[in-house]
C-alpha cells in the first residue's frame, strides 16, 4: 500500500503543478474575455445598436494594428507600460501596493530633462546613460521617502505614495513653468534637452551609428547581452559538467567580445546598406528593447538572486523572513527604490524618446501609472506576462481614438475595459462562479497587497 502511494505522490504533485499553471495563464486571458465581452454589453445597452459595438471594436483593432504607423505606435505606448508594470509587480512581490507610480513618472521625466539640459558638450555615449541614470534616481529617491516612512514609523504606503502623487504633480508644474521654462517658446515648457541625450528613434540609427562612439555604445550593449546568455546557456546541461570553470570563463568572455566586435564594425555598414526603418514620421524607439531587457533583468533579480528571494519571502510572510534573519527595513527600502527608479526610467523615455519638442511640456498628463495597477495584476506580477499585458494595454490605449472616431463612442470606455480586467483580476471567484470553474490548488501563495491596514 505504501509503495502504491509513493508511485502515485509524484503524478499527483504533477497534476497540481499543471493544474496551477494553467489556472496562472488561463485565468489573466478569462478576464480579458470577459472585460470585452462586459465593455460590448455596456456599447450595446448604451447605443441600443449591436453594430455600434462591431464598429468600435474594429476601430480600436484597425487604430491598434492595421492603420499607418499603428503597430508601431502601439509599441510606443506599451514601453513604458512595461516598466511601470515591473516596478508596481517587485512591490506587490515584497507586499507593498506602491499606488505613487505616476507620481515617480513625473518625477523620473523632470529630473531626466534636467540632466539633459544642464549636461552639455558630452557625446552620447555618456549623456545618454547620465540622463536615464538622473530619470532612476529621481524616481527612486521619490519612492523612497514613503519606502522610509513604512520601514520606520509603519505609515502604510498607500497613503503616503498617493500624497507624494499630489506633491509630484505640483513640484513638477513649478519646475517646468519657472527655473527650467523656454522663455522663447509661446506653450510652457522646459528648455529642449541636448540632442546627444535624446533617446534615438529607430529610423535615426543608421545616421546615430554614423558616430563611432555611438556604434562603441550599441556594441558594449550587445556584448553584455551576449555575456549574460553565454553565462546562462554554459552554465545549463552538459556544458556545466564538461566544461571548467576556467574554461567557461573563456567561452562566455570570447562570446561577449565576438559579439560585440561584430556588432561595433558590422552593424553601422549593414544599416548604411539596408535598414527597413525609414519612416521619419515613426516615433518607435530603442527604448522598447531597453524595456524588454528591463523584463528579463527583473525576473533574473526576483527568481534568481539573494535579493529577490528575500523581497519574496518578505511579502510572502514577514514574520518568517524576521526568524529567518532577513532585514525587513531593508528590504522595504530597496523594493520601494527600485519600483520607484523603474517608474522613473519610464517618464524618461517618454520624454527623451517620445515627445515633440524633447522637452517636458506643462499639461504632461499621461495616466500610465494608474493603468499599470490593472497591468500587474492581471500578469500575476510575472515580468514575462507583464510584457504581454502591457502590449494589450499599449493597443487599447492606440486604438481608442479611431474606436471613437469610426462608432461614436467615447474613447473612455477603453478605462471602463480595464477596471473590467482589474475587477475580475482581483475576484477570480467571480470568473469561476461566472464559468462554473474549479480552483486550482496554488502552489506559492502570492504576497497579500493589504497587509498594514489595521
């Protein structure tokens, strides 16, 4: 009897694994579903015409995907979804609802511009790195305040980070309209940073790659990638028994600098011969490589490393990771630092990349941080699925002008899809009731957002 229930614990260990898995993946996608399905229900009650809701959801697909520059105008607004997104999922992984992120965006874009304009003369292999280092610390530095209020005096971070919104959104306008301000310029608006710490739009790179330094910049970016997956593949399998440390030493550092040899002698000729990106009208940018890198760094940081396992673990449980020896102050502080410095490169890139005049403008509204609430959530705080679940919000939030402009319907009800999505994100119960499902039983509990209350 025995040796049949020791046969049958792995295969039952391996159907709860499969079970949670799939209930992770399937239950994001049910409340997408549904959130359309509840927005086409609201279109129809409120039109009285089901064609209303054909034309505003083939609008919102032809502005999000088909249209001139659509695509690429999507993945302009889903980067910095993506680093917003990886900044509010490493607090609700450490169990800090961090609700300040547009606040942090505001102020990542202000002291980014800053940097851009009082730096001058450096090329942009320096600048460039300088101002989105200005934009991180700003952020962080504005994330942590509420960080330092929670780990000394228990203030809960919610209130404090939506206080410091308000306090952001007003430093800001005074900044923008009196020590940074274009006294030449009719609109109010900063002064236009420096065109080496502009963020290079992808039709500018076989011009920006022209610049040797520029081409030594991209080089060292790609030998670090290489180096990164030459460490993760040698380090895998059979090359991790077969090969010595000193000699997978060898392999990953001749892999860095293969690549990035390539890289700094082949790629400014290949671009020169044949680039696809010549759009001068296309506001893509490197920033949504940057962001997809920031992607893969953060699972690496919260799957991989001391530091992540910990934040975890405080989130989790903090009166175990106390008897464990963890530092919960600390941990606190850098997890609110590093949401923050995410949030912060965020407004930067918007900045730096997208905006007409490389300038911070003083009606600088863009209420990515809010949405990107909805966007963790619905990717259960995994970096990957927020990857996704920003490209979905980026879509939404393109295709919302021509949903309006082709049915009539205010593009606002795109808002009403996402607290949809937020809604049955955060009661899956309702998705189950709704679909007569079963729960999946969890193998990790996830971090509760509202410890603290109370």
């Amino acid at each position: 009897m025995s040796s049949l229930v020791e046969e049958r614990a792995p295969q039952t260990a391996g159907r709860a694994a499969r079970l949670a898995m799939l209930d992770a993946l399937g239950m994001p996608l049910l409340a997408i579903l549904l959130a359309f399905v509840g927005g086409a229900l609201i279109i129809w009650a409120t039109s009285g015409d089901f064609g209303t809701v054909l034309a505003a959801y083939e609008g919102m697909i032809s502005g999000a995907f088909i249209k001139t520059r659509g695509f690429s105008e999507t993945l302009v607004a889903t980067t910095p979804y993506i680093f917003l997104g990886l900044g509010l999922a490493i607090g609700f992984k450490a169990g800090l609802f961090n609700i300040g992120a547009e606040g942090q965006f505001y102020i990542g874009a202000i002291s980014a511009v800053w940097a851009g304009i009082v730096f001058t003369g450096l090329p942009a292999i320096l600048h460039l790195p300088i101002v989105m280092l200005a934009g991180a610390l700003g952020g962080a530095l504005w994330a942590g305040i509420p960080g330092f209020l929670k780990a000394r005096t228990g203030a809960h971070e919610v209130i404090t980070t939506m206080m410091m919104n308000y306090i952001a959104f007003r430093l800001t306008e005074f900044l923008v309209s009196v020590p940074l301000r274009d006294t030449l310029s009719s609109a109010v608006q900063t002064l236009r940073v420096s065109p080496n710490a502009e963020l290079w739009s992808l039709w500018q790179i076989p011009q920006r790659l022209s610049d040797r330094l520029n081409a030594l910049a991209v080089a060292i970016f790609f030998a670090a990638l290489a180096l990164a997956l030459a460490r993760w593949f040698v380090a895998r399998g059979d090359m991790a028994t077969r090969l010595t440390l000193s000699r997978r030493r060898v392999v990953v550092g001749g892999t860095g600098l293969a690549v990035g040899a390539l890289a700094f002698f082949g790629l400014p000729a290949l671009t020169q011969v044949w680039w696809p990106f010549s759009d001068q009208y296309d506001r893509l940018h490197i920033g949504i490589v940057i962001a997809l890198a920031a992607a893969a760094a953060v699972w690496w940081l919260m799957y991989k490393t001391t530091l992540g396992f910990e934040m975890r673990t405080v989130g989790a449980n903090p009166s175990a990771a106390r008897y464990a020896g963890i530092n919960i102050s600390r941990n606190i502080l850098i997890t609110m630092a590093l949401s923050g410095a995410l949030a912060g490169i965020a407004g930067t890139i918007e900045v730096l990349g997208v905006s007409i005049c490389r300038c911070l403008p003083l009606f600088f509204s863009s209420g990515y941080g809010f949405d990107s609430i909805a966007l963790a959530l619905l990717a259960k705080n995994n970096p990957i699925g927020i990857v996704g679940g920003a490209f979905l919000f980026g879509a939404m939030r393109n295709g919302a002008d021509l949903m309006e402009l082709n049915s009539g319907v205010s593009k606002y009800v795109i808002s009403l899809i996402q607290g949809l999505v937020l809604l049955f994100v955060a009661a899956p119960s309702m998705v189950r009731y709704l679909l007569r499902m079963r729960a999946a039983r969890k193998i990790e509990e996830e971090a509760p957002l509202t410890r603290g209350w109370g």
